[in-house]
C-alpha cells in the first residue's frame, strides 16, 4: 500500500510539473503577436526622420541616433518606460550585436583598422605618399586616381570604402584635398559603383528580390536605366576636371587650397592620425602587396561564401555569396598574411605586430559605435513598420500615374533609403511590388522601374547619415562623419534631380534612348555650375 501510495504521488506530482510547464505556453498561444498602436503610420517614420535632422542641427551624430532609437521605443511600447528600456535593449542593441551578418561586418572593419595600422608601422604609407607625389602632380590627378581606384573596387561597398580610403589617404593630403571630399568620391564610388557592377555583393542581393524572373538577366539588362548611379560616375569626373564645388563643399576645398587645412572646422577626430606614420623605414611594397593580397582574399572569400570552391558557377556564385562571411575570412586571412610578409622583411617584430591590434580596434570605435546605434534604429523602424507603410503608399499611387511610376518609384526609393539607412530594405520592399504591377503584361516598364528602384535606394543611401556605407566612407577618409554628410548632399542632390528627369523621360519613350538624354542633362547642368562656381581663382591663388 505504501509503494502503491508513493506511486500516486509520484504521478501527481509529474502531472502539476506538467501543467505548470504548460500553462505559461497555453497563455502565450492565446495571446496575439504585439502590434504596436503606430505599426505602419506615418509615425513609424518619425524615429529616423528626428535622428538624421538633429545629427545635421547639432552636428553631433551620437545622441541624435541615439535620441531617435528612444523615439522609436516609446512609439512601439506605447510609451511604457519598462517596454522602451527593454526594446531598445534586448531587440534592438543587444539584437544587432547579435545578428551573425552584422558580427562579420564589424571583424571586417576591425581587420581593416588593424591593416591600416601595420601599413602606417612599416612606412608603407608614407613611402606610397612619396611615391605617389613623385608621379601624381597635381590635385585633379589625385582626385581622378580615387575615381579610378573606387571604380575598379566593385566587389562591394564596405570594401570599396576602407580600402580606397586608406590607399589615397596620404595622396589626397599630399595635394591639399580636403577629408570632406575625399570622403565624397569614395562614397559616391562605393554603392553607385556596385549597384551598376554584375559581379558584387549588390548584384547578388538585388538577384534575389527579383521573385518569377531571371534575376541575374534582370540585373544587366537595368543598368542602362540605373542613372542615379552612372550619372553619378560622371558628376565626379565633371567636377574634378572642372574644377567645381559648391555648396559647404566650397568651404572645406578653398580651406584646403589656401591654407592648407584638410579639416576644416574644429573638430578633428582623426588629426593624430598623422602622427602614426613612419618615414625612412618601409617601401612602396610594403602597402601595395597587402592592399592586393587583401583584394584577392576577399574576392576569394565571397566566392568561397557563395560555394564557388563546393561546384557552383563564377556567377552562382557571387550571386548568393555572403558579403559578411567572405569579407570577414578574406581580410583575417590577409592579415596573417601581411603580418608574416612584414616579420620575414624585418621591417617590424613580432611584438611591433601585436601592438597594432589594439591600436588598429581604436582607430574604428568611432565608426562601430556609428554602426551600432545605426543598425538600431533601424530595428526601431522595422518593427514599427516603415516598409510596409511606404509599401502601400507606393501601390495606392500607381493607379493613372503609369508613365510617371519610374520616377515616382525613384523618389520613394529615396526616401525609404534616406530614413532607413538600407538599400538592400528598400530593394526587399520596392521591387517584389514592382515585379508583381508589371510581370507579363510590360516588360520593358518593369526594367526601368526595377532600376528606379535601385537608383532610388542608392540614393537615399548615398546621402542618409545613418546609412553604414555613408559611415564607412567618413571612416575610410578619416573625416568627421557630419561634414561628410553635410558637405556631400548637394551633390547628391544634384544628380538625384537630373535622375529624377531622367525617369520621366525614360517612362514615355520606353527604350534606352533615354540614357544618353540623362548624360546630355547631365554635362548641361556641370556646364552651368561651372559657370557660377568654378574655381580657377581660388587654385590659382594657392
């Protein structure tokens, strides 16, 4: 009876475990997914829209994203003080920190501080300095060097920023061309470039949004129609032959012809940086070997990522590459690489080698911090439904408009970009719609507007502050994050109006015809800009 007895207990005491298990899951079943009271509202869009205008009100990029993340947590918890504390921190920070892409994308930009901080050990930088100042006289040559450089970098934007920037760093200075624009031409070489490059990162990501149709085809025959980003191309090298800047451009350029001041204004985050390089030691080879074998790792990497070395295609392969995983292995794996290349030339110890580690992860705090608040406000817009708000506004405004759709789908494309930060969003939010309104029925139309949607994103992304293509490009030249931001968006600006023309054009005549109507627009408007602000006095005077 006893055994019997303890039996029965045994069992009711398996029973309450179980229920008392199950009862937190049964409540959790019937209660309904959280929607915030703002999802998909125009007030979803507010939580960026306050960060990006106090980063250019107070010119202090920190707590204006970091003000504009707390915005976005008292909007989705109803302004409950526990559930902002909570979803900033545990779905927002602690969530991006944790996201394996974003992991990768942080080794990558460590590696690289590290890299650049051994190339300044060794001399290797200043030595590319003499030598560069030995065959590049002048600043038109410096400037179309970085073109020309940021061009051929086209396998992906994080890339393109960091390695360009530390290349023509020392020739950039070495011809008086300020931070501010330096910045400028490696961004707009970065994701202009890669949105027009068939093999890159970019090319792979916008294959994949394309649901029913042969993404890749779709991708070359929209290049064409993509004018925001060959006409930026064009803008750079008008400017730089020209001799034209205007807007807060104009200021940070006649400062640095007259007087020497790559900076500009007071603040100067990466002033000492200078101060780290070494004369008399190291050669020319010393940074042009690593930078070569860091390109080559990389390329390697992304195709390693996208099971190149496992069977598939060149093309399948760069088509579902991982940018995060094959940056990051590509530029560790360079790093060994380069510090064993610098111990077996003695030009540094071993000891020398570690030292930069440290050094090189200072170097990017600035830029991680950035990331990191970016990448959290944006997890505020996601989750109080940005996408989907612009989403719809997109298809109520198509109806009777379908001449104008491509310059419409630009001019939201921008937008989104613009107050999000992310190309690659708006290109998962924009072109699955447009493939939809057009699949079978006009195909030439879905070209145009799928590369309206591409322009438009790379737009907005070129000029928003939170973009992290936009922050690396301020790490890459070692300028202050709101300069670049500030003295870059007239520019910008400039080539989206021309764009924005362009895709009406390019809605009624439906043929490619339309492009070099964009170019023609494009000289005209640098003619006229020429003409009011050109700058032969100023560069003559220096």
């Amino acid at each position: 009876m006893r055994s019997n007895g303890k039996r029965g207990i045994r069992w009711l005491i398996a029973l309450a475990t179980v229920f008392a298990v199950m009862c937190p899951l049964m409540v959790f079943a019937a209660e309904k997914e959280y929607v915030p009271g703002m999802y998909a509202t125009f007030w979803s869009l507010v939580p960026p829209v306050v960060a990006i205008v106090l980063a250019l009100i107070t010119k202090e990029v920190y707590s204006s994203l970091f003000i504009g993340i707390v915005v976005g947590g008292l909007f989705y918890s109803g302004f409950s003080f526990e559930g902002t504390f909570n979803h900033v921190l545990n779905e927002g920070i602690i969530a991006v920190l944790s996201d394996s892409y974003n992991v990768g994308i942080l080794v990558f930009l460590v590696v690289l501080g590290v890299m650049v901080c051994l190339m300044n050990k060794t001399g290797g930088s200043a030595a590319f300095g003499l030598w560069a100042e030995e065959h590049i006289k002048s600043r038109v040559g410096a400037q179309l060097a970085t073109v020309a450089l940021g061009v051929l970098i086209f396998i992906d934007d994080y890339f393109n920023c960091l390695t360009v920037g530390s290349v023509m760093r020392p020739i950039t200075d070495k011809h008086h061309v300020s931070r501010a624009k330096l910045a400028y031409l490696i961004d707009a070489t970065a994701a202009p470039v890669c949105i027009i490059a068939p093999i890159s990162s970019w090319a792979a990501a916008v294959t994949g949004f394309v649901p029913g149709e042969d993404g890749f085809s779709v991708f070359i025959r929209a290049i064409p129609y993509n004018f925001y980003a060959l006409l930026t191309i064009i803008m750079m090298i008008g400017i730089t032959l020209m001799k034209v800047d205007y807007g807060p451009m104009r200021k940070h350029e006649d400062n640095a012809i007259l007087r020497g001041d790559i900076y500009t204004t007071p603040d100067r985050p990466y002033a000492d940086a200078a101060k780290e390089l070494t004369e008399g030691k190291g050669k020319v080879i010393d940074l042009a070997l690593p930078i070569v074998i860091l390109i080559v790792l990389c390329t390697a990497g992304m195709l390693y990522s996208g099971g190149f070395f496992s069977g598939a295609g060149f093309i399948e392969a760069f088509s579902q590459s991982d940018a995060s995983v094959g940056l990051s292995l590509g530029s560790l794996f360079a790093l060994i690489i380069t510090i064993i290349f610098y111990l077996l030339r003695r030009v540094l110890s071993f000891t020398d080698c570690m030292g930069c580690v440290p050094d090189g992860f200072k170097a990017m705090v600035p830029a991680i911090l950035i990331l990191t608040f970016a990448w959290t406000l944006k997890a505020m817009t996601d989750s109080l439904g940005a996408a989907p708000f612009v989403a719809g506004i997109m298809e109520s405004s198509a109806a009777g408009l379908m001449n104008f759709l491509p310059a419409i789908i630009f001019l939201i494309g921008c937008f989104l970009a613009f107050a999000t930060g992310t190309s690659w969003g708006t290109f998962g939010v924009l072109i699955p719609i447009v493939v939809v309104a057009f699949a079978g029925t006009d195909e030439t139309m879905m070209i145009i507007s799928i590369s309206a949607c591409m322009a438009g994103a790379v737009c907005g992304d070129h000029c928003s502050p939170i973009s992290d293509t936009t922050i690396m490009a301020s790490a890459g030249a070692q300028c202050n994050h709101i300069n670049h931001v500030n003295t870059q968006l007239p520019y910008a600006i400039t080539v989206a109006a021309v764009s924005f023309v362009s895709y009406i054009i390019a809605g009624f005549v439906k043929s490619v015809v339309a492009l070099p109507i964009a170019i023609a627009l494009m000289v005209v408007m640098l003619l006229v800009m020429r003409k009011i602000f050109g700058r032969e006095k100023a560069e003559s005077e220096a």
